[in-house]
C-alpha cells in the first residue's frame, strides 16, 4: 500500500485528484478549512501540512480504495510537473503549515503524539452493521412459497421501514427489508394495470429506503444501484412525483461516488420536469420538488458552485413557502425548517463553519420532528465547531446527536470520522472527554 513518509501539499493535492474530490469536498473528508486545502494545492510541494493534518492525509489514505492508492501513485510519481518526485525528501526550503491561518491547535507535541497514536492504528471504526444479507436479497433473492403479500399489506411494510429509517432505526431498516426485497416479484406477477402501477410505486420507495440506508453504512456503490432500481421502478410506475422522488436518492447516490456535477444536473432536470408534468399542485409534488432543489442546493455546494447552491437554495425557499407547513409528505421531511437546516449544511460545505453555526443557532428545534434531520443538525454543527477548531463545543454536539439518534453516530462511517478526528485533535481534558465519548459510542479506541 502506498505510504508518505512527510505529507506535503503537493502530495495531499494528489490524494484528493485521486479521490476525484473538490477542493471543498477534500477539505471536509479531512476535516480542514477550505482555505487551508487550497494553499496546499497552490503552494504544492513548497508547504508542509501541520501535524495534525499529517494524520489524517494518513488515515484518508488508508482506508482508500486500491483504485484510489493506485491513482494516487501515479500522481505522486508524476509530480506537479510531470517528472518523477523527489524520493530523498521534500526541498529544503520548504516552508510548514503552522496552522497561522486559524483554522485549529498547533501544539507540535501533542499534534506528534496524535499522529503516532493514529499510524499505530489506536483509533478505530466501529464496525457498521452487516449488509451481506441486504446484499444477497438485492441480488439474489429467494422465493416463498407462501402467497402473495397484497398492496395493503405491502403498503404498510413500505410505510413501516421508512419510519424506522427516519428514526435512525438502521439495523431494524436492515432486518425489514431483508424479508421485504424477496416479496416484491410475487406481488408484481400477481397485478396488473393500475394496482401494477401502484405496486412500482411503492417498489420505487422500497429502494430508495435500501438506497439510503447504503448511503448510511458507506456502502456507496450499492446505493448506486438501488438507486437505479427505484428509478426504473417509478419510470415503471407513470407517476411524476414518484420518478421524481427517485431522482432524489438518485442524485445522493450520484454525490456519494463523488459525481457532484452529475448529481446537480439530475436534481435540476428532475425538478423542472416535475414541475411541467403536475405544476405543483399537489402538497406530495410541492415536497418532493423542494426537497429534490435542496439536494441539487448540497451537490452544488460541493462543487464549490455557490452561485448554483444558493440560487436552489432559494427555490426550496419558495417552495416551502408554497407549502405553508413543515411537514413528512411523500417522506420528504420537507418544509421551512428543514430548507434551514440544509442552509446549514451548504455553509458548512463551502467553508463557512462560523457562518454554519450562525444559522444553527435559529432553527426551532421543537419543529424538527424527525429524529434523522435532528441527528444530522447536530452532526453538522459538530463539524462546524471542529473545523473552527472550538472541540469542547464540537464533543458537546456529538453527544447531544447521539443522545437523538445513537444509531446515526454508530453505524455512519461518516460520522465516526468526526469523533475520531476530535480524539485526534483535540487536547488535554477535550480530547480525554473525546475518547471517552468515542468508547461509550462503540467507536474502538
């Protein structure tokens, strides 16, 4: 496996042209400023990253795909000007990365003992949940000889895991639709016409829950193609609102493989047809178009397109105000409150932790009613406070969304990242307290 003996910007800018990630999108994998990601790009092998950011290029590289290592090899090799790299070192008149610009502590002994503590490998993932019976029942699915299950039926089951999805339920997520997948044939060969049609609609949520609970678990690639499956199964189904609902988990499974560009297009197009097919006049259509806006607004933000995100931004704004209420239609979640929290997740995303927190600080959370949403407030506000630095408040956010949602931190390899980086990063009592969360949450220490 490729390993870096000294991370220098030139090499970090490797990474993330191997990751095929953004500058904002690399900044946030890593748990940097923006800014700070683009002074390693700019400067290249001329700035040598903190210490802290030393470890985690180290642990971003480590657990990269092969695909990823390789690229990353063949970049490294190449160097920024196309010649082979340095193997005796980087220049000597490199300049360090102190961590002036602001953007975290820099104390060298305990940014030392942070990295020796991560190259031992002593902060660890916990293990997310098993998706190897999901897996089999998404391909290969087995036959009952039992009858048929009827659209009631199959109707309340749909209904059933996407509460539990909501509620940050994933294991529970897992087990349903282990025994759901395998009834959905039986049902499709046993109707017709517009019961046939109904059934494709409610086959359409069924994998956009399967989608998104592969989201959660970081098995991104699948999520991709139960994705397609629900966009085939809606196609399928000639119903606007529900094709557009599979562009929205199309559009998030587009973002994580990394394909943002794609994924704004998607919600952009998606939306503009719904809303041509229904003119929104249906509370199901308003939500769907809104929240579909939304994602494009995130996809958009992580291209660093802010011009895109905030004009999507205020089209969700609109389409809020349409609405009237915060409220779940068509599982959307969709309302003001919740363009709110989006708002919060794009500052974040573009750099803008302060800004990020700023607009934390308004939301009602008595009107955030889905444990999901909530959950996902307070981990974006953990992040915000780590980037800026500020652990203690970032610890306090964590615990505050686990307390929510313990689900949403022990299953999400996303999220364990960030307690992770806070044991990493943060000193004294800060990070003895982080720890401590981190071994209560089944995150390995």
């Amino acid at each position: 496996m490729a390993t870096v003996t000294t991370w220098t910007g030139q090499d970090a800018n490797a990474l993330r042209n191997a990751l095929r990630m953004s500058v904002t999108a690399f900044a946030e994998h890593v748990g940097a400023a923006r800014r700070t990601v683009a002074k390693w790009s700019s400067r290249g092998d001329k700035v040598l990253p903190r210490a802290d950011m030393q470890a985690a290029l180290d642990t971003v590289l480590s657990r990269a795909t092969p695909e990823v290592r390789e690229r990353f090899e063949a970049l490294r090799a190449k160097g920024t000007s196309g010649a082979a790299a340095d193997a005796a070192g980087p220049p000597a008149d490199i300049q360090a990365d102190t961590g002036a610009d602001g953007d975290g502590d820099s104390g060298s002994d305990g940014d030392v003992r942070r990295r020796d503590l991560l190259r031992g490998a002593a902060i660890g993932i916990a293990a997310t949940p098993n998706v190897a019976p999901l897996l089999d029942a998404l391909f290969t699915p087995t036959t009952s000889d039992s009858a048929a299950l009827s659209i009631p039926h199959l109707t309340r089951a749909v209904a059933a895991v996407k509460v539990d999805y909501q509620a940050c339920r994933y294991e529970r997520v897992l087990d349903r639709l282990v025994t759901l997948l395998p009834s959905l044939e039986p049902v499709r060969s046993s109707t017709e016409g517009e019961r046939r049609q109904r059934v494709e609609t409610l086959a359409a949520d069924l994998y956009h829950v399967v989608g998104s609970v592969l989201l959660k678990v970081g098995d991104r690639g699948m999520a991709l193609i139960a994705a397609e499956r629900s966009a085939r199964a809606a196609a399928l189904s000639e119903d606007p609102v529900a094709i557009a609902a599979s562009a929205r988990i199309m559009t998030h499974a587009l973002m994580g493989n990394s394909h943002d560009a794609q994924a704004v297009t998607l919600a952009g197009n998606a939306a503009q047809s719904l809303d041509r097919d229904t003119r929104l006049a249906s509370s199901d259509a308003v939500a769907v178009y809104g929240a579909l806006v939304l994602r494009g607004a995130i996809a958009a933000a992580r291209r660093d397109d802010r011009d895109t995100a905030h004009t999507m931004l205020d089209e969700a704004t609109r389409a809020a105000s349409r609405l009237g209420y915060d409220g779940n239609d068509r599982w959307t979640g969709f309302g003001a409150t919740n363009v709110q929290l989006h708002r919060v997740n794009i500052a974040l995303t573009l750099g803008n932790a302060g800004t990020a927190i700023a607009i934390a600080r308004t939301v009602a959370l008595e009107k955030v009613t889905l444990a999901e949403r909530k959950a996902s407030l307070f981990v974006d506000v953990a992040r915000a406070y780590t980037q800026w630095g500020r652990y203690e408040h970032g610890l306090n956010a964590l615990r505050t969304a686990y307390e929510v949602a313990p689900e949403e931190i022990r299953c999400r390899p996303t999220v364990q990242r960030i307690a992770s980086d806070l044991a990493m990063r943060a000193n004294g009592s800060a990070r003895i307290s982080a720890v401590a969360f981190a071994q209560s949450a089944g995150i390995r220490l």
